[in-house]
C-alpha cells in the first residue's frame, strides 16, 4: 500500500507533481526542481516531509538504549539537543541514520521514510535482549513533519512565535508554539542552510499551519519545495540518502561517518568496525565533479584507466554549479582531491575530480548569489 | 494551462514532432513533452552523418532528476545537430517547435511519414 501524508490534497490543491518514495506518494515538484533548489538556497522553502518516520523512545533508561544501539554516547546529548547519528547491526553496517531529539523525559527519533517498522522493532528487540528498561514506539502516523529551510527561514517562522528563535540553536530543539500549534522545533535540515524541522501533531493541525508559512514567507518569495529539489539539495552539501549511500550494506566508516561515532562507548556493531578501522583498506564515499558535460546518475560505473573501481551511488546536475556531481564508493588509492576519474555514463567516459564535499560552500552562495 | 500542438506538423505517439522540409525532416520534442519534463538540463545530441532506423533511439534528454530518450520518427541518414543545445539544453522548454530542434534526417522512404500522426490525432493522446 503506497502512504500518502495528511498534506495530499493540499499538494494536489497547489499543483504538485508526485512520485513515489519508500511507499509514500510524496511531492516530486510543484514547478520546476530547479527553481526550488534556487529558491532554497537563495531564501526560503517549505518542505513537507512526513514521509520520514516518528519514534518515540521512553523508560528510565531511554538514554542507554540509544547509546546501546547508536554510534552516539547519549550521555552527551542533554535535554534539547537534536543530534545525527547511525544505527548498526552487529557487523557493522548500517541499518539507517536518524536525528534524535531529547525532550525532557523522552527522546523523539526521525528514522528514514519506510524504516519506522524496521527500527522499532530493531530498538524494542535489543532492550529485551539486553534488559535495557526502555521502549520504542512507531508514531509516523500521527506527525506532519515540516521543514522550512534556506536564509530566510528563521525571518519567516518568527513572525508566526514569540519565542526569539535565535535561542533555538543549531542541533537544538524544544516544544514552540507556531501559529498557535504546538509542536517540536528542531534547528535541523537536509539541505545545508538556516533551516528549521517542525513536528506536528495532531496531523490535522498541519494544513492551517502550511498555509501560514506560506503566507509569512511571501515577502521572501517562498516557494512550496519537492522531494526533487531535496534530493539536489543534500546532494550539493555531500549529504548522504540512506536508501542509495547504504545500499547493500556500508559501514559508517566507508560511508565517511566516522566523525559521528563516539568510540568511548559500547554499542552494537563496534567490534567489527575498530577491525576495519585498523585494516583502514575499505572503499569510501568519494565525491566527483565532473569535469566533462554529463549527469552521472545511480549505477554509473567509476573507472580509471579503464578499470572499474567504483560504482556512483547518487549523481545529478547541481543546479547552482550546473555541472554534473556525483556521490560513489571508491578504493582509497583513488580518493587524493583532484584526482582525475572517469564516470562511465550511457558506455561513455565523462572525467571526473575527486572533491571534498560539500560541492557547493557558503563561500561560493556568498559571491554567486550574495547570501549572507 | 495546455500543451500547444502545431497544425502543421506530424508527431509520433512518443511525443516527437516532425517537420518535413522535402526530403528532410527536422525533428525535436513536442511542447507537451518538455513541460512534463520540466527543466531540461542536459541533451545528449546523435552523431552527425549516422544511419538510424525509425524507432532507434536517436537521443537522450535529460531534466535534473529523469533521463528521457527520443526515438526516431523516421529513418535516414543524420544530416544536422542543433548543436546550440549542447550549452543551452534550456532552448527546448523555451521553444520545442523552433529554436529547441534536436536533428534533421534525410528520409530514406517517404512512405513511413504515413504513420505519423497528424495534429488532431496527436491532441487525443495527450
């Protein structure tokens, strides 16, 4: 059955186009991806990604049991903290990334669409299994999740709260009433600008609520964003998609996540990942620009001279560079910056460099298009 | 907003629009095509002076997030490229009848015009 977000008909009312996405009948564009992507980035977009899933973590020991199943020391993250983190099966791999949110007594964690199943039951198995007295609980059904991301983000959510939202801090979070909603603010995104991440519930709350960002934002132009322009928006920041960077299974250390474990604590999977760690000969997310017109897309082979050593994992146009980027695993021989590959694309070689991420830095938004 | 159809052009059931300029035929993406398409990105035009069978694919066009192929609505030999699309792929959403044409392929057999479509036969199936 394909899920469709409490928002459907107000997507259809305004003229989006859909796609389906790990079940769910999401936004794929209202307009042009392009002019989204460049609307996020140069002031403000409203993203509605309830696709995404809603869990929350409960029980005096709540706290061990993220430690337990994430590559974060929970200890760390105190009340009103939002943080990014991984969770892995025994041998390593990941089983999805996720933010959580710790909320006073409980914890709120933002699994990726069509993983709530999978890491509820994942989370519930391993409190049994190890005593943790905690529990999680599937409720992706009752949130909305909003995002409204770029420059003019916090411009436009302020009008609608009199909290002064430059005491929400980035990575932080709290309940905030919103046009009279209450719901979770997290100062999180995906698209690597000012951004915030609201969760509401009930659903029925929401539709009200979208109009009036709408309507906040409109001197800043804001513009209703799809998954399209989500997608090229990560993508341009060296942002991973779980469904295509952790496809058949990579650990966080070939998925360049090794800043997000937190080695001085006990988790699941730690063992075979200080192995590969001390092996340090696995393959690596790399990423290429493309230095030759095409767009390598998902499956493109990655060559040098002729040998395959690679497989490009997400690949697109970057709209602000208008060149073709791409995301792909790599042997370490061949990820030196500047390193000249080729991306095979239609059976045809288009060169490629190897580039520290993010594609697209706040330097280059600064002099291209004058944000601040 | 609906999708302009030109009454004197034949199309195919593909979305490809072909105008016949006697024993050529220039070829490109109906105006329907590029704005389900939405923003075109990338063309990846046909080699010049190739032979290709009605049906073939004659090129890919690309939008930030879908890789589209056009077919050839005829067979022949391929005679010119637009190659202004190569830096300015965005000409076909601007205008797919005129500026934003792909090829011109010399017809090999003017009988297989018969199985385009004709305007009215084309705005029934979009």
């Amino acid at each position: 059955m394909v899920l469709k977000s409490p928002l459907h008909k107000v997507h259809e009312k305004i003229g989006a186009k859909f796609t389906e996405f790990a079940g769910h009948m999401m936004p794929l564009y209202y307009k042009s991806i392009k002019e989204e992507h460049l609307t996020v980035r140069k002031s403000v977009g409203l993203f509605d990604v309830s696709h995404m899933s809603n869990l929350w973590i409960t029980g005096k020991e709540a706290e061990k049991l993220i430690s337990f199943t994430t590559v974060e020391d929970a200890s760390r993250i105190k009340d009103g903290m939002s943080q990014y983190t991984v969770i892995l099966r025994e041998d390593g791999t990941v089983i999805d990334d996720t933010i959580f949110m710790h909320l006073g007594d409980k914890y709120m964690m933002i699994p990726n669409a069509g993983m709530n199943k999978i890491v509820n039951e994942w989370l519930n198995e391993q409190a049994e299994k190890h005593d943790i007295c905690a529990s999680a609980e599937d409720v992706s059904r009752d949130y909305v999740i909003l995002a409204v991301q770029g420059p003019k983000s916090r411009d436009t959510l302020q009008k609608l709260t009199n909290v002064d939202l430059k005491t929400v801090g980035f990575f932080q979070c709290r309940y905030i009433d919103i046009a009279g909603v209450n719901c979770i603010i997290s100062h999180t995104g995906y698209t690597g600008e000012l951004g915030f991440e609201l969760q509401v519930s009930p659903t029925a709350l929401a539709e009200d609520l979208f109009y009036k960002i709408l309507d906040a934002g409109e001197e800043y132009g804001i513009q209703p964003i799809g998954l399209g322009a989500r997608d090229t928006l990560r993508l341009e920041k060296g942002f991973i998609l779980a469904g295509n960077e952790f496809e058949g299974g990579r650990t966080p250390l070939e998925a360049t996540l090794g800043w997000t474990i937190n080695w001085d604590h006990e988790f699941i999977g730690k063992k075979p990942l200080l192995r590969q760690k001390e092996k340090g000969d696995y393959e690596r997310l790399t990423c290429l620009l493309c230095i030759d017109r095409g767009i390598p897309r998902h499956g493109c082979e990655i060559q040098k001279n002729g040998v395959k050593i690679g497989r490009v994992t997400s690949g697109t146009l970057s709209p602000c560079l208008n060149k073709g980027i791409a995301m792909g695993y790599c042997q370490p021989d061949y990820r030196e910056k500047d390193t000249v590959l080729d991306i095979i694309i239609r059976g045809k070689p288009v060169k490629a460099k190897v580039v520290k991420p993010p594609f697209v830095s706040k330097d280059w938004l600064k002099t291209k298009l004058g944000n601040i | 907003m609906s999708a302009e159809v030109k009454e004197d052009l034949k199309y195919t059931d593909t979305h490809e629009w072909v105008r016949i300029k006697g024993d050529l035929a220039q070829i490109g993406i109906t105006d329907h095509a590029q704005s389900e398409l939405t923003d075109i990105v990338f063309v990846e035009l046909p080699n010049m002076g190739k032979e290709i069978k009605k049906g073939e694919e004659l090129c890919v066009v690309e939008s930030v997030k879908s890789v589209s192929e056009i077919y050839a609505p005829v067979s022949g030999r391929i005679t010119n490229v637009n190659k202004k699309l190569e830096e300015t792929p965005e000409v076909i959403n601007e205008s797919p009848y005129e500026e934003g044409w792909i090829a011109e392929i010399e017809i090999k057999d003017k009988s297989e015009l018969d199985s385009l479509l004709d305007a009215e036969a084309y705005k029934r199936i979009i």
